[in-house]
C-alpha cells in the first residue's frame, strides 16, 4: 500500500495525517512531542548543539511553536543553555497541544529554560542586543509558523523574521535551524509571498512538504514523528472535517445544494426515497426525486419534505428524457440507479442522458440497476464526473472480475485501483471494508457494521455521496467521506438505538450522528 502514499506532502494533506493519527488512537500532543524530540536529535547529531551552547528559540502562537516549546525542553535536558522567545501574548496560543507545553517550560522548567517576549516590533531590538551581546548564543531555532502561513506577515511576526536575517547575516558563528519549514515559505508552491527566514538546515517532518526544495541556502532533513501508515491509508476524521461544509451567512436557498435523484419502478419506491431523505436529512437545500408515475403518490406519503416529478408507466422510459434533461441541468448532482429495474427502456434512457454532451459534464452518483445498465456503455462514463458504488458482485457484473477478499487490502486495493485507473472514474466498492480509488490514489474505509447489511443502506450512501459532492466536495473526497460518514452513522445506531435498526433509523440520524462524530476525537 506504501506506493499510494506520496513522497511529498502538502500542508492541506498534512493536516489530515494529523486528525487520521489523533482517531487512530494517537493523540496530537504525541506527535507534537515526537516532532520536538526529534528535531533536537537531529539538531544535535549535525553538531550544532554541544553541551552548554546558548540557543534562542523564536516561537508562534500556533503549533510549529508548541514544537519550539519541546524542542526547549530537550535541548534543555541535553545540557544546552536554552531561551525561549515568544513572539506574541501567551493567551494568544491558538492548540491545546501548544498551550499545554507552554505552561510545562513556564511554570515548571524556570531554572533551565529563560523566556522573553517579543509583544510589539520595539521589543526586537532589545532582543537583538541581547544575542548580539552575549557571543555564547550560537543558534537560533526558527518555530516562528508552520506550514499554515498565508499571504502577507503580520506584525510582530514580520520584524522578527527580518532581525533573524539580520543576526545571521552580521554574526558569523550564528546558525540558523527551522522547524518544518522556514518561517514565511509556502510549503505548497515554494514561493515567498512576503518575506521568510534564512535558515542553515531545516528539519522537516513525516514528509517533505510539496514547495521545500534543497537550495544552496540551506539542508533538508526528514524525520518521521510517528504518524502511521494507516492515517495515509484509511479514511479518517481528517478526510471528512474538510467536506462537512457550513453555509455562507448570505447563502440562499438552493446555493447549498441541488440533487436530482432519478430512479424507481413498479417493483421498487423505497430506493429513490431512501436516496433522497439522505440528501434532505444532511442539510442539501433542494431536492428533487423523479421516478414512474405508478409510485409517485407512494414516494410522496413517505415524507412532506420529498419534491417528486413523475412520468407515465411502470418504468422510466425515454419518454421521460425531456424532463429529465430539464431538470438536470438544474441539479449540481444526479444520482441515477436506485430502483430503476433492467428494463430495456430504462437502459436507452441512461445512454440517453450520457450521450448529451452538456449533462454528461455533470456529477453522477450511479448505483444499483443503473450499475447493470451501464455495463455495455461504459465508454459513456470514462473520464466523466462519475462515482460508481457496486458491492463486489456489482463490479463483478461490471468488469467480470473477482476481487480478492476484502481484508487482502494489498491485494484488493491493487485490483480496485486499476479498475478505476481504466474505467477514469471514481469507483467506491462497499463491503465490509470500502475501497475508494480514482485511479490516482486509494483510500479503505472501515467505519460500519454487520447490521448495515439491510435493504437500503447503499441508497442512504448514495445520497451522502451527492450530498457531499453537491455541497463542494472533489469526486474522490466525497466518496471518502460519504463511505465513513455512511459507516458511523450505523454505528452511532446501533449504540443508541441497538443491534435491530433500519435504514430509515440510518437517515433520520444523519444530523445526531454528524454532531457525535464533530465532537469524538478518536474511534476508540
């Protein structure tokens, strides 16, 4: 699995390491203290720290100084002679994790480690004097920001990084290291949006991020700080935060989402509204479900909430394609499938709507019946805005491939990823464990159950998945984060409700169990 982890990372992919390791059980103050320690390691095994070396550590308010605050304490217990410059107010510490190790060096460590602060651009100078005096002071430990930084340097900050610069410029035998990253890079592009630290060496750490190069300035090293495989391979707390987006204060209505759900038959009125309360129950604003006019006055007893548009029949014909093509183009995102049948003039239907070159550019969430009917036209969807969501005898109907059982995750993952990878299209494969590829990358999923496996779970999944990709999520984020958010909300059900619940248990519980999961900090 290691080959669909990337090389480089970048600051966003980052953050989502560290909320995966925080719900694997591994809390962010570990990794905090892992990234400490091993910086000052590091630091010392280059030779830059010897016993009783007097270093100037400058440190944020945000968590590349909560490093800072640990690396102080392990220089500290090494023998170094260790200043802590906070630059900003102490309230000001923005994580729990940094706050948490400010109060260890302040109230505890006053002995070994000294502080000051610089609250204002005049306090920069005094400092200055300070290192320039005293020829003991021989590093300073760049822990300034991290790699969040944006746009242009805010004050106290921007005079810092300059006497910094300056220091190292006029004072020879003064090295400078940075933790991370230099303070001011962009760690995505490499670009210097306003200005940034010379540093002699930095310390980077799980990954080199994306826009850290090795230049003539300065070293790159890379340490690990204990983040698992597992946060890069299963989908996690970090994957999903991002895609559960709020509205805009002046959103309007329908600004927050627009599903067409197009499906059912006389055999089948369950399915559409399943997929449709899903959508309702997460918040998209408008919702629109199109089925055969033999089950029109059967979906709308099921709930006030469900706008549904018929046609005359038994099925979906071509007969209903006009309307359709009308209501497409007024949805963000279709799903097509769920209780269709394999009726012959459903499936012209469904080349129909693909054939149209403009519709075809939307996203489709494609699952069950309409799984089957696309098996001989799958030149159709290739490259399309699609997510396909077969169990594996879906797929296998797809492709006439046997998957590898669902725990061989190397084996499995492998097969999915070049299915994906041919087809072009996001494939979400369900089962005991999810397997959600796109062909580039490759995420499992094992939030769930046994009890999930009940008629209509996958049509609840296949509304989250047009409700996360309706309210801006990328294809494969929204596969993601529909599969885990699918997979707790059982959960949350069987814990609060017991072992003997439903699908509609499932989706009348989407908001209880979005709020449950905001708020658990890790799955154990």
């Amino acid at each position: 699995m290691e080959r669909f982890i990337s090389k480089k990372i970048s600051s966003e992919e980052l953050s989502v390491l560290d909320n995966n390791s925080e719900w694997l059980g591994i809390p962010k103050s570990h990794l905090m203290e892992c990234a400490g320690y091993s910086f000052a390691n590091e630091i010392i095994a280059q030779g830059f720290v010897k016993e009783k070396t007097k270093i100037a550590i400058f440190c944020g308010t945000g968590n590349n100084g909560g490093d800072g605050f640990v690396v102080a304490r392990h220089l500290s217990s090494f023998g170094a002679k260790v200043l802590v410059i906070l630059v900003g107010m102490s309230e000001n510490i923005r994580t729990e994790e940094a706050q948490f190790n400010w109060k260890i060096i302040t109230n505890s460590l006053t002995y070994s480690i000294k502080i000051e602060f610089i609250k204002d651009s005049t306090d920069t100078k005094k400092i200055m004097d300070i290192l320039k005096k005293d020829q003991e002071y021989c590093l300073i430990i760049d822990a300034l920001l991290g790699t969040g930084v944006k746009g242009k340097i805010r004050e106290p900050i921007a005079t810092t990084i300059d006497m910094i610069n300056k220091l190292r410029e006029q004072v020879d035998y003064i090295k400078v290291a940075s933790i991370d990253v230099p303070s001011g890079l962009d760690p995505d592009t490499g670009k210097i949006p306003d200005k940034v630290v010379h540093s002699d060496l930095v310390i980077t750490f799980h990954r080199v991020k994306k826009g850290l190069k090795a230049t003539k300035e300065y070293q790159i090293i890379e340490k690990s700080i204990g983040i698992p495989p597992e946060a890069s391979i299963f989908v996690g707390k970090g994957d999903v935060l991002p895609n559960l987006k709020i509205r805009n204060i002046d959103n309007h209505k329908g600004e927050f989402g627009r599903v067409l759900v197009i499906g059912g038959s006389k055999n089948y009125s369950g399915a559409p509204a399943y997929a449709s309360l899903a959508c309702i129950n997460f918040g998209c604003d408008l919702v629109i479900t199109y089925v055969p006019e033999i089950v029109g006055d059967v979906l709308r007893s099921y709930s006030p909430n469900l706008i549904v548009r018929t046609s005359p029949g038994d099925w979906l014909t071509t007969k209903a394609y006009e309307e359709i093509a009308f209501l497409a183009e007024w949805a963000n995102t279709i799903v097509i499938g769920p209780g269709l049948g394999t009726q012959k003039a459903s499936e012209e239907l469904l080349i129909k709507i693909f054939e149209n070159h403009e519709l075809s550019k939307k996203y489709f969430v494609i699952d069950a019946d309409a799984l089957k009917l696309i098996k001989t036209h799958l030149d159709l969807i290739k490259g399309k805005n699609v997510i396909l969501t077969p169990h594996a005898g879906e797929l296998k109907i797809l492709t006439d491939i046997d998957l590898p059982p669902f725990n061989e995750i190397e084996r499995r993952g492998t097969e999915i990823y070049k299915i994906a990878r041919e087809l072009d299209v996001t494939l979400l494969v369900k089962g005991p464990y999810d397997y959600i590829s796109n062909g580039e990358k490759l995420k499992i999923n094992k939030t769930g159950c046994p009890e999930m496996s009940i008629g209509g779970t996958g049509d609840v999944l296949a509304g989250l998945c047009a409700s996360f990709l309706t309210t801006g999520s990328e294809l494969f984020q929204a596969a993601c984060s529909s599969a885990f958010i699918n997979g707790y909300i059982g959960e949350f059900c069987k814990k609060s409700i017991g072992p003997r619940f439903t699908s509609t248990d499932m989706i009348h519980n989407i908001n209880a169990g979005i709020l449950d999961f905001r708020t658990n900090k890790s799955s154990y």
